[in-house]
C-alpha cells in the first residue's frame, strides 16, 4: 500500500514539472492620449461691400464685386473709343458716368426717361459704343457661355498684382471675352469684350 501512495506521489511531481506554465495576463497599459492640437481655424470669409470687394479671384464673385462696387475709375481702349472716365453708384439703377474722350467730357445718368447724356454740359447723342459702354458698366450682363463656364486660361501678373485669367465666348453672338481677377482681393483688374479693352484702377 505504502508502495502504492509513493507512485502516485512520483507521478504527480512528473506531471506537474510536465506542465506548461500559464503565462501571466498581458499588464494593461494606458491608453494612448487622443488629444490632438486644435484645429486650425478656418480663414474669416470677407463679404464684399459696395466699398471693398472681399472677393476670391474667382470670376463669379469678381462679377459679384463689380455689379456693386460705388466706384469703377477706368480707361477705355477700343477703335471707337479711348479716354478715361469713373462710374459711381449711390445705389444700383443711379449710376453716374463720367467719361473723358478725345472729342470731349461725357456725363451720362439715369432720368425717369431714360438715360440722358451730355457732352460738354450739352444734351448730346451718344455712339452705339458709348451705350455698350455704360451698360457693360452698370448691368454687367454676363452672357450664357459656348463653353458653359468661363475656363481659367493662365495665372498671369498683370497692373502689379497677380490675376487669374479667364476666358470664354458669348454663346449668342460669338463674341470673345477674357477677365483678369485679383488673386488679393478678387476686383476685375481688365475685361476685353471684342475689342473693347476696360482696365479698372
């Protein structure tokens, strides 16, 4: 009997040195931090004003800027026409033009019948040029496009500040347009239409 208890004795010892040991449960760590640095703030988006254009060298927020901008001091460069002049606008539909030309100075504003024009503080006749002209100014009718958008044909220096240069067609009379917008503040720096060249000061 004594016999007996001392193998069960030495096997047991065998088996528990047999035995592979457990291992230890894997020691929690903490948690990485999730703390990450704040997000950048997004730029402020400058609205335009009839003062300011807050635009974004895009060219439907540079039409935007110039359809109610209070002031437009341009030149004017054309077969028909050169000189100079300055649109002011005390609110849309009474826009005073003012305009400098070789044959002499222009003054065209809004009256209850239409649009008076005097050359030389005399009612006057003004050219078909002329009309375009004060429309293109005051309106800005922007035309539907062969291309369905304007197209952004280059980023070009142009009157000491970088534009983006855009081009399209008139989808009605085939006329060419090319806009140059400010990538500072977004304003229309230079439109030609046909061969009517506007620079804006």
């Amino acid at each position: 009997m004594k016999r007996f208890f001392f193998l069960i004795a030495i096997v047991t010892i065998a088996c528990r040195r047999n035995e592979t040991p457990v291992p230890p449960p894997p020691q929690q760590t903490a948690a990485p931090s999730t703390s990450m640095a704040p997000a950048p703030t997004p730029r402020k988006r400058i609205t335009s004003t009839a003062e300011k254009c807050g635009g974004d060298g895009s060219y439907d927020s540079a039409v935007d800027c110039f359809r109610i901008a209070s002031r437009l001091r341009f030149t004017v460069d054309s077969p028909a026409l050169s000189g100079s002049g300055e649109l002011t606008r005390r609110r849309i539909g009474e826009e005073h033009l003012d305009l400098s030309l070789k044959d002499g100075h222009w003054i065209a504003e809004p009256r209850p019948t239409g649009i008076a024009w005097m050359r030389e503080g005399q009612k006057a006749t003004p050219s078909p040029e002329m009309e375009r002209l004060y429309q293109r100014l005051t309106l800005y009718l922007d035309p539907q496009k062969k291309e369905g958008v304007p197209s952004l044909a280059g980023v070009e220096p142009l009157a000491g500040t970088n534009t983006n240069h855009f081009r399209f067609t008139d989808a009605n009379n085939g006329e060419s347009y090319d806009v140059w917008t400010s990538l500072t503040d977004g304003h229309i720096v230079q439109m030609k239409v046909g061969g009517m060249v506007l620079a804006f000061r």
